[in-house]
C-alpha cells in the first residue's frame, strides 16, 4: 500500500524524536555515571587513592617524558582509557615525575622505589638526567631503589644505572649502541617525480633542508653531528660509569668487541648484561616479586607485593585546583615546548601569539618580579620567534629580568627566542644553536607536464599570478634569497647585541651549527649551565627576592574544563588502567615517512622563513 507523504513525514519525524531521546538518555547516563565516580572519588576518607601503611612506589612511566603536554580533549582521553584503548603518543610531564619522587622520599608509607621502565619512551638525556638527580636525592633516605625489567633501553637503562640494585628477566634483553642521527633523504625520488625545489638557505650547516636536497648528509652536516653527539655520548657513559663504578670503557662500541662477548655468553642477551656488569642479577618475575615482598610486604589479596603505581600515588598528592598565595612575590615560569608557528597554538606547540600572551600576562601581573622561559624546541617560523622574542624586551623594560632555561633542545627558533634574556642557562646536555633561516618550495610545473598539464595567462606585472604549477622566474628567487639573507644578518646581530659579541665572533659559531649546552657555554652562546631549578634561582636573586613562590603561567580553562578535567581524572584514579606497550617497529617507520613528508604542510611563517633544527629532533 502505498504511503501518503505526509505519513512519511510523521513517520520520519517520530523515528527522529526517538533516536533524539535516546541520545540524550545515553548522554544523561554517562554523564552522571562520571558525576557518581568523582564524588565517590573525592568524598571518599584519606586520600583519593588508598596507599598501605607500608608499600612500593613503582615508576612505570609509560610514554614520552615532556615539558608540556599537548592539548587532548579530555573526554576522548577518558573513553579510551576507559575502554583500554592504546592512548596514541602518551605523555607524562616531567615535572610530575619529579614531584612524584620527592613526596615519596619523605613519605613514611613508601618503602622502596621500584622502576619499571619498559613503556617509557623518548625523554632526552637532559630530562633523564633531571630524573636521575631526583633518584639519587630519594637514595639519600635510606630507601632502596630496584629497577626490574624484561628488557632496557638506552633511555631506560640511563635511570636504572642509578638504582641500588638492576634485575633483569634471564631471557630479557638490553644493549647499549650509542647515539646516532640518520634520516630518510628524497632527492632522487623528487627527481623522478619531476618537483621542482627551490631551496634558499643561510649557514654551511643548516641542514634541515639537505633531505629534499641531496641523498645523503653532507661532510660538513656529517661533521657537525659528530661533535654533539660524542659530547652527549661522553656524558652518558660518564653518568653510568660513575652509577655503575666501572670504567668508561666497558661500552662495546666495537662491533669485535660486542661479537666476542655476545659469544662468551653463549649468545644470550641476559647473561652478555650480567658478565658486562650492567646488571646485578638475572630474576624471574616470580623471583622479583618474592624479593620485593621482603621489601614492601605483601599486597592485600596476598599474591604479590604491596604497590602503589606512579599514576595512583600522583592522584593522591596532586591537588585538584592548583593553589596559589595571593600575597607572595612570584617568579613566573613559561613553557615554551614544541615546534614554533604563526598564531595561537594549543599546550604542546608554542604559538607567536599564544606564548607571547603568556609572556604578557606576566609582565601584567603585579606580583611577577621575574620570568622564567622554559624552552624545549627545535625551532620553526621566524616571524613568530620574532613576536615572542619582543616581549622579552618588554619584560626586561618593565623591570622584570627574564632567565632563558634550556631543555632537552632550544636550536634554531628556540634560541631566537632565548637570545634576548638576562641570562641563558641549559644542561650540559642540552642540544642549542643551530643559529641560521631557509626557505623552501616546491613547484609541480615539470610533474604536470607529464601529464599533459599544463599553466599559462597574462598578468599586469612580472609577478602577478604566482602558482606552484608555475616555474619560480630568478627574479623572484633572488628575491627570496634576498630575504633569507637579511633574516640571517637580523638573526646574528640579534645575538651578537644580546651576547656582546661582535658579528664576526658570531657568524663563525652559527651558520646553522649545533652544540652541547657545554660546549655552548665554552662559545658564549650559553651562560651557565643548569636545570629548571637553577633558573628559578638566578631569576629571584637578579630581581633581588628572598621569599618568592614559583608561579606556571599557561592557557587559562574555563570553569567547565576544569571540571571536566577533575572529573575525569578522578575516574580513572578509581578505574584503574594498565599500561599498553609502544608501536612496532613498522608502525614507526610509517610515522616517520608521515612526518617527514607533511613537515613542510605543519610550517605556517608568513614570509615563508624558518629557524628550524630537524637535526635535533632526536638522536
């Protein structure tokens, strides 16, 4: 039979009305399902988290150890978590961490510190070694350390060395093999798809670009490399060797070397670690877990030992709503982390107009008496490293000196933007310079062409209609090879005002070259070296303050983020998660030619010009 329209419609209209309802029905539900656990959470006695009189703060740190973390929604976050999704590219602050091992030294409830580091991915040496500064403070309570591991990794294995005692499975794994920087270069595959590159660059070692360039690192990129990276290798083995009490020379960089001892231990990975010392004992688990009893006491079921993971012991410390003393003089922090660009960014990335809000905010505030700038980036645009560069200036006009701090790596961009502060402090450790601009594009004119493709029309002046289905004319490269050259000469005068230093002094130890923070302090390009901590120092003492409260300035939430965020948080603190193992080695191999070929899409500068570091990005 057929139906009339206007039957159709009302039919329409009622399934409409039902799925409506429903969907705010499964809303209501969740949400008040979330509403139920954070009451329970925060109404409960104690802390929000029960820890036993007597237990083991284990680290099980799993993701990258980060300045700042990246702005995720914090409802999909909880979902995933929830539903025991792998989050993608977790993070953990370290600075939660750090506050994590410095409340469990004095807390009489924690009574030794278990590291189980086989989910903690990148961190950098100069975060590792802020951690294992913090490990070995804790060691001074008298408390036990204990690494326990199925395998280490060369980051993981940094922070074990500093544990009282390493156990490692008897089929685990662990070898040491250096640092090292190779990437991918596209050259010939551009070729053979016809790209037209247009490359404008200033510094014999700016080799950001030589991946689109040539197909393979040039001898003064390849000499460059080697010097930071031995630096950073030197100190590695130094910082273990002095952990571990044997020789520097106990590191099998000799393939020989490496192949005779693999032999001698039968070619079995856990006994080449246990005979080279960089072990103390080979456990089972249920051996590790029989010994951690003796240490901890058992947990409650009785089956294993007493434990309280890095997650739940942050739950109970870490206050809901941060507090702050309205009456105190305040040395403000700024983190400035990720890649620069044009515009507002969110937490992970630093903006030139978000972070020089930042920055603002605290020139505003009448109880900052001086500004930190925590800075973690390879670099990127040079207008907006311009842009917070400026109110640096602003802040030192206003009386307010500002400490330029250097994490794991502040190059390229990231030093623009430290260049103007009273004073530059990094880590020895820290990967710095880096100091010159290029350019970069592509035009597709050859590659259409082959496909019977092609651009032509009138324009009033030589340069109207430019399109990258065009060739670029040498006028207008030299035109842009005019640009890169002033932002250069801006660049180093910049440096050498602020450095007093004269031009020649500088352009000698730029050109796009990268040091060690140590070396760079032996240049004058850094002024002291130290971490976060230090910075904080020497901004209170040049501002002339005694009793000073740290202040972190970051993106204001609204009311209802911030209570979205506790929500959920305390949630999960009664949900309990486990953590899920890193990507396959395919999986990264595929992020990486990802990466490298939507990089030059993530650039925003207006000018096209960049100060960027793709060399320090890892190593």
């Amino acid at each position: 039979m057929n139906q009339s329209p206007g039957t159709i419609k009302r039919l329409s209209l009622s399934l409409w009305r039902v799925l409506n309802i429903s969907r705010k029905v499964i809303v209501n539900l969740v949400f008040f399902t979330l509403l139920l656990l954070f009451f329970v959470a925060i109404t409960q006695d104690g802390d929000k988290v029960s820890i036993p009189k007597k237990t083991a703060l284990v680290l099980n740190l799993n993701g990258d150890i980060v300045e700042q973390k990246r702005e995720i929604d914090p409802m999909s976050a909880f979902m995933a978590e929830a539903m025991n999704r792998p989050e993608e590219n977790p993070e953990i602050l370290l600075s939660d961490v750090l506050d994590v091992i410095d409340r469990a030294k004095n807390d009489d409830r924690v009574s030794v510190l278990v590291l189980q580091l086989q989910n903690m991915n990148r961190a950098g040496l100069t975060k590792l070694a802020d951690i294992a500064k913090a490990i070995d403070d804790f060691k001074t309570s008298g408390k036990q350390v204990i690494a326990l591991g199925d395998q280490y990794t060369q980051d993981q294995y940094y922070l074990a060395s500093h544990a009282n005692n390493i156990w490692l499975d008897p089929k685990g794994w662990m070898i040491l093999d250096g640092y090292g920087r190779y990437q991918m270069y596209f050259k010939s595959a551009l070729d053979k798809l016809a790209i037209s590159q247009h490359i404008f660059r200033v510094g014999t070692y700016k080799s950001a670009v030589e991946p689109y360039m040539r197909d393979d690192m040039s001898p003064a990129a390849k000499e460059a490399n080697r010097v930071w990276l031995n630096d950073l290798w030197s100190r590695y083995k130094e910082d273990v060797a002095k952990q571990r009490k044997f020789g520097v020379e106990n590191f099998d960089e000799s393939i020989d070397d490496l192949v005779a001892k693999f032999k001698a231990a039968n070619g079995n990975f856990a006994e080449y670690a246990l005979s080279n010392h960089w072990v103390d004992a080979l456990k089972t688990r249920e051996q590790m877990r029989d010994e951690l009893i003796k240490l901890a006491g058992k947990n409650a079921k009785g089956d294993s030992y007493s434990k309280v993971t890095f997650k739940e012991y942050l739950s109970s410390i870490k206050a809901p709503f941060p507090v702050v003393n309205p009456g105190s003089d305040k040395v403000a922090i700024v983190v400035a982390k990720g890649t620069i660009l044009n515009g507002t960014q969110s937490p992970g990335t630093i903006g030139g107009d978000s972070t020089a809000k930042l920055l603002r905010k605290a020139r505003q505030n009448d109880k900052v008496k001086a500004v930190v700038l925590r800075v973690d980036s390879p670099g990127g645009s040079a207008y907006a490293s311009e842009i917070i560069r400026r109110e640096i200036e602003l802040l030192k006009a206003a009386g307010k000196p500002v400490i330029a701090s250097m994490g794991t790596y502040a190059a390229s961009g990231g030093y623009w933007i430290s260049a103007s502060a009273n004073k530059i402090m990094a880590a020895p450790t820290t990967i710095t310079g880096s100091i010159g601009i290029f350019g970069l594009m592509m035009t597709f004119e050859n590659s259409l062409d082959k496909l019977g493709i092609h651009t032509d029309g009138v324009g009033t002046t030589d340069i109207a209609g430019y399109s990258p289905t065009r060739p670029l004319s040498d006028g207008m490269a030299q035109i842009f090879q005019l640009n890169i050259d002033r932002g250069y000469q801006d660049f180093i005068s910049l440096v050498a005002d602020s450095r007093n230093m004269t031009l020649e002094q500088i352009d000698e130890i730029a050109q796009g070259r990268v040091w060690s923070g140590a070396r760079a302090k032996e240049l004058g390009l850094v002024d002291e070296l130290g971490d976060l901590d230090d910075a904080v120092s020497a901004a209170a003492d040049i501002a002339g303050l005694d009793n000073y409260d740290t202040l972190l300035i970051e993106k204001e939430l609204t009311p209802q983020e911030i209570f979205l965020q506790n929500l959920l948080g305390n949630a999960l603190a009664l949900i309990g998660s486990e953590p899920v193992t890193g990507s396959g080695p395919v999986d990264q191999f595929i992020g990486k030619v990802r990466s490298e070929l939507t990089r030059l899409n993530q650039f925003n500068d207006p000018q096209g010009i960049y100060s960027f570091c793709l060399t320090c990005e890892s190593y």
